[in-house]
C-alpha cells in the first residue's frame, strides 16, 4: 500500500526492485550455483519497457555490480544501429557493460528480401564478444559459448 505523496503503485516498485535485485546476488553468491554458471554467460534482455528495465537495473548496479548480468541486451525500436549509452537506455558516459557487452535490436517486425525469400525480421546491432567476457564465456570442449 502506498502513502503520502508516493505515486500509486510506487512501492510495489520497489518492493519488486527490491525482490529482483536479491535474487541475483543470493544466485551469483551461492557457491554450488556460481560453480554451475561459470559454464555460462548471463544476458539481460529488455523488450518493451526497455527503458523502465535497464533505467532499473543500471540505477541498482552499484547495489551488487558482481550479480549483473554479463550481456546488455535492449529492444528499443529507435531505428539507431547502435549501442550506444543513449540508444541503450544507459545513463551517458556510463562503464556498465562498457565494452564488447551490448546488444540493440533497433527495428522490429519488418519485411526483407533474400534470394526471393520474404522474412518478417527484427534488426539488431550486435556488441558482444565471447573471448572478452572472461572465463564464463569461454566454451567448455563441444560447446558453444551462447
């Protein structure tokens, strides 16, 4: 229940912030799942209240910066092929997941042509390199990393 001049529904944002932000870190701190999940990369994705989500996560990410996720992943339709701080919906000149980390799909539910094929298709830009994300990226033999 909300009070004072809180916004409706305000603290139930909180408390669900709250709630997520502690599942992750009790899931990264746990030793038998850390164990298990070196073996794989971890990715947020963030569909169409892309903005809300990672605006979210990256206001909290000083909470618990070792439970984030390794992959930014951001369905903003703006049309910018890019990964930007901006297009990602990031705070500007921010270092979370600076680097090879970042995905943006930038077009959605569009045709295209190939070889006479018409497909319905998403575009995205794609910033992610296996090799950069440490040894959780890294493909136990016969296995890919995503």
């Amino acid at each position: 229940m909300c009070g004072g001049t809180e916004p409706a529904g305000l603290g139930l944002i909180a408390v669900a912030v709250t709630g997520v932000l502690s599942v992750l870190v009790t899931w990264w701190a746990d030793p038998i799942d850390r164990v298990n999940l070196d073996r794989f990369t971890a990715l947020m994705f963030s569909g169409r209240a892309a903005s809300a989500g990672v605006k979210t996560l990256s206001a909290h990410h000083h909470q618990a910066p070792e439970a984030m996720p390794d992959v930014l992943w951001v369905a903003r339709w703006n049309l910018s092929a890019s990964v930007s701080d901006a297009d990602m919906g990031l705070p500007a000149r921010t270092t979370q997941w600076a680097g090879p980390r970042r995905a943006h799909p930038f077009r959605g539910d569009h045709d295209a042509t190939y070889g006479g094929v018409t497909l319905n298709i998403d575009r995205s830009r794609v910033d992610v390199d296996p090799s950069a994300l440490g040894p959780a990226a890294a493909a136990p033999a016969g296995r890919k990393p995503f």
